[in-house]
C-alpha cells in the first residue's frame, strides 16, 4: 500500500457522484486511495506536475477519473487541506 501524500481533512461527495458511483458498482474510497498516494488519474503530464507541487506548496490538488467513456469523477481537496470533495466536471 502507497503512502499517503497529503491529508484529505472532511471527505464530502455530492449526490451525483455518489449515484454515478453507485450505478457502476464504485465506491468513493477507491478513488480517494489513489488520489491521496499520488495517482491523480487522467490528468495530462502538467496537470500531474501542477499537484506534485501542490503538495509541498498547500495548493488545491485536483484528479481526474474516467468512469466510463462519457463519464468521469473529480476528486478535489482544498489547499488547506480542511475539505476533500468527490464531484462530477458539471458540478465544479
């Protein structure tokens, strides 16, 4: 198991993220595993760099998922790192 990178402070999901999860038989801690060690998904490589730096900068750090061919999930936790969030693009 990877290290955490960075603490997620309150983990919160709005309900569609929650119904897209649902709807493919996903769970909101399958994403925050990868998102808190590093794997921020499909990001292109400046994105990545961008949250690589965040880390050790206390910046928003923002990862990408594809959930299906139409469909992705945006895990997002905030600078101060109080608040982790688990969002649908739309709802951004």
């Amino acid at each position: 198991m990877s290290k955490r990178l960075f603490e997620l402070g309150q983990v919160v999901a709005t309900p569609g993220a929650l119904e897209l999860l649902e709807r493919h038989s996903m769970t909101p801690m399958q994403f925050l595993q990868r998102h808190v060690t590093g794997d921020f998904g499909d990001l292109c490589a400046e994105d990545k760099e961008a949250n690589d730096e965040g880390i050790w900068n206390r910046e928003r750090i923002l990862s990408s998922y594809k959930i299906s061919e139409m469909e992705k999930l945006w895990v997002i936790t905030e600078a101060d790192r109080s608040s982790t969030c688990c969002l649908l693009p739309e709802e951004y």
